[in-house]
C-alpha cells in the first residue's frame, strides 16, 4: 500500500476532492496505519509471508530452468472495508484491530 494510496489521499485533498463523497479510495496492502487515516483506509488484505515464499519458489525454479515457460499464481485475498470507500464502518472498531 500505502504509499499510492498516501499519496492519492494527498491528491483529492488538494483537489478539495472528499473521500468517500466524491471519490471512493480501496488499495492493496493493508498497512497498520490504515484505520488510523481519516477516513480509515479499505483495503486488501493477504498473506504476504506465503506470497514472498512463493515468489523465491518461482525465482528458483527460473534460475534452475530458464527456458521453462511461465505459470499462473493465484492467492487468497480479503477484503477490509472502512470507511473511504463509503462503508459505514466504525473506526473504533479498526483501531480495536491496531491496539488489539
């Protein structure tokens, strides 16, 4: 994440563009900071410890056989709905997942 998605937030501020009244914002990477922005962040959410074993898998594999030919991966994902993406959702609730 994150980062896009700072930097998004920063560009509809400028534009005095409201997330989520105008714009609807969702990115990639739940980050730990995402409910704390204002509006909290919708995001992805995935098991990066088992896609960056997967990636050195595949690296491996291309390493050992360069001429194989390439394949399809694919991940379970989750969605985590706040509040910039017009959910209704109670940021209590998300910082409850931060605090813990």
């Amino acid at each position: 994440m994150g980062w896009l998605a700072l930097g998004a937030l920063a560009a509809a501020r400028s534009r005095r563009l409201r997330i989520p009244h105008d714009v609807a914002l969702a990115t990639f990477d739940d980050r730990y900071f995402a409910p704390l922005l204002e509006p909290s962040l919708t995001a992805i959410t995935y098991d990066d410890v088992a896609m960056g074993r997967r990636g050195a898998q595949i690296l491996v594999g291309v390493i050992e056989e360069p001429e194989a030919g390439g394949e399809e991966t694919r991940m379970d994902v989750g969605l985590v709905s706040r509040r910039s993406c017009g959910c209704s959702r109670d940021l209590t609730a998300d910082l409850d997942e931060v605090i813990g």
